[in-house]
C-alpha cells in the first residue's frame, strides 16, 4: 500500500452488488496494493493482498481510538461476507456477468492479517487499464461514514472524470446504481437513510460538494425522480446556481492569457507545452482533477472568465 491509489474499470464502479462499509473498505484495501499501470506486472488469481489491522487503522480510523482485536474481529468478518459477494456487471450485447469477488482467505491471527485473491474474472476490471477507469486516494474516503457515501463518492469522481457535473435519475435508476433495488420502498427513507446521508457526508468529509433536487410527479403527489449536482470544492467560484459546467472550464482554456499563464503545468505532457489543442484537451482534466494546483498570485481560474454583461 505504497500510494494507496484505488483505480477500477468503471465498468466495476457501475456493478451491482451489497456489501457492507467494512467489506468495502477491505476490497478496497486490497485494490490500492494493484499497480494498475498498462506495463505494470501482471496480477493473476493467485497474486495475494495482505491486509493487516495497521494498514486498515491508519485508513479508516486515523486517530480515533480502536481496539486492535475488534479490528481483526471486524476484519475476518468483513472477510467472509467479502467470500459471499456476487457481482453483476453489464457487458456489450445486452450480455451480463456474475461473479464473486474474492476466490479465497487466509486467517493470519498470529501476525493480525488478513490475506486474500481475487476472482479470475474480476481481474481485468482491477489491473492492465488502459481506457475508461476511475482512480482516487483511499484516504479520500476515509472519513465516510456508510456504504452509501462511498458509493456516490466513487460514482461522482466516475462522473467528473467524464465532465459530467449534474446526475438526473428516475427513482428506480438511482437505487439502482447505488445497489438497493430490494431496499428502501419508500421514498422517504430512501432519501433519509441513502440520498441525504450520503450528501451531507460527502460535503462534509471529501474535497466534493454535492446538492439535490427532487423532481415532482406530475400532478399527483410524491417524486419521481432527482438530479445530483457536484464539483470539487476548490472550483465553487467558477460554479453558479446551475452547477459546475463543461462550457465553463472549456471557456477557460479557450483564453489566451491562461495559456500563457499555465503552458509550464507540471502536468501538461511535453506535447501538451507544445500544441494549442493538445494544451486545451489536457487542461480540461487537469482542471478538474487538480484544481489546487492553480494557485499562482492573481492567476486563480474563475479569473480566466469574462465577466456577464448586463442589458
């Protein structure tokens, strides 16, 4: 766990599955051991991920107090619902894929371990990425509090990754893919225990801000849908009441002086310093993804935009 990176396909990200805050955090303890690099080594069913009551303390609890032998008690329970896990994954032509997660467990009490290998067929959804994959720091999710909240964490970087800063869902669509078809029959509870747990979570615990509107049936009472708006905090001052767009970045890296400003970013790739449309192309994610590191004296982004001319 030397960066403690989590990258998944965002085919995984998009699976359907039930799983626990404890048996999420253990999966995912796993998967940031992955170089998932296209030349990295290769990971196979027998590559082993050792999980230790160290490793998963200084993730999830930080400075809260734990006791080490509840943690190896919740970290051997974690791991045998992980064992029962089935995933479903969509594919192409309307085809889908069941598979567990973990193939097997080794209890190491005597060294406070936990060892584990993944399924065969969830291998290509963790290692040799190439295209569409989402990637965060575990610590990002460290300090929230359900399952729930890392799920909509993980979707959200899916979507901005994607320059998608608004989310709107039927009912059934949202419960869907945050995995609780079966739960949650009314909506109420729905919005109570999933939907506003996890926001005020997110807003309070990650670097993302996330807001709701709840979309009406028509004339009868109750919803029928919602719309998620979020971006990173960082970027609030080029975001107004409609949200974050993709129009705006794209109108900053459009302007002339930004390119002047920042053609020497650090992560602008060499063809990036040297083209114009492959500056502005790469800007858009950097933007997004790193907004903090836009912080030369009076060069902040929301300065890059003309200001609205009123009448």
């Amino acid at each position: 766990m030397k960066n403690n990176l989590v990258v998944q396909s965002n085919d995984l990200i998009l699976a359907t599955y039930t799983m626990q805050k404890t048996d999420k955090e253990l999966m995912l303890a796993c998967i940031s051991q992955i170089d998932s690099r296209p030349n990295a080594p290769e990971v196979t069913k027998q590559t082993e991920f050792i999980v230790s009551i160290g490793h998963i303390k200084a993730l999830f609890f930080g400075k809260k107090s734990k006791n080490e032998q509840n943690i190896y008690r919740d970290l051997e329970d974690a791991s045998n619902r992980l064992y029962e896990v089935d995933i479903t994954i969509d594919l192409e032509d309307n085809k889908t894929l069941r598979t567990r997660l973990i193939s097997s467990i080794v209890f190491d009490p005597e060294n406070n371990q936990i060892v584990l290998t993944f399924a065969e067929k969830i291998l290509p959804y963790l290692t040799q990425l190439k295209a569409n994959f989402t990637k965060y720091r575990l610590l990002e999710i460290g300090e929230l509090s359900s399952i729930h909240s890392i799920r909509m964490y993980e979707l959200i970087v899916m979507w901005t990754n994607q320059f998608q800063y608004n989310k709107e869902f039927t009912i059934e669509e949202f419960k869907h893919v945050m995995s609780v078809q079966s739960k949650y029959k009314q909506f109420g509870q729905l919005k109570t225990r999933v939907i506003e747990t996890a926001i005020n979570d997110i807003n309070e615990n990650t670097n993302y801000r996330v807001s709701v509107e709840y979309i009406k049936k028509g004339r009868g009472k109750g919803y029928k849908g919602l719309k998620l708006k979020f971006h990173k905090k960082t970027l609030e001052k080029i975001a107004d009441k409609n949200g974050l767009t993709e129009e705006k970045i794209k109108a900053i890296v459009d302007n002339v002086q930004f390119m002047r400003d920042y053609n020497n970013h650090p992560s602008l790739s060499y063809q990036g310093k040297m083209d114009t449309d492959t500056f502005k192309r790469e800007m858009m994610f950097i933007i997004q993804r790193e907004p903090e590191s836009f912080n030369r004296k009076n060069k902040a982004l929301e300065s890059y935009l003309a200001p609205i001319k009123q009448g």
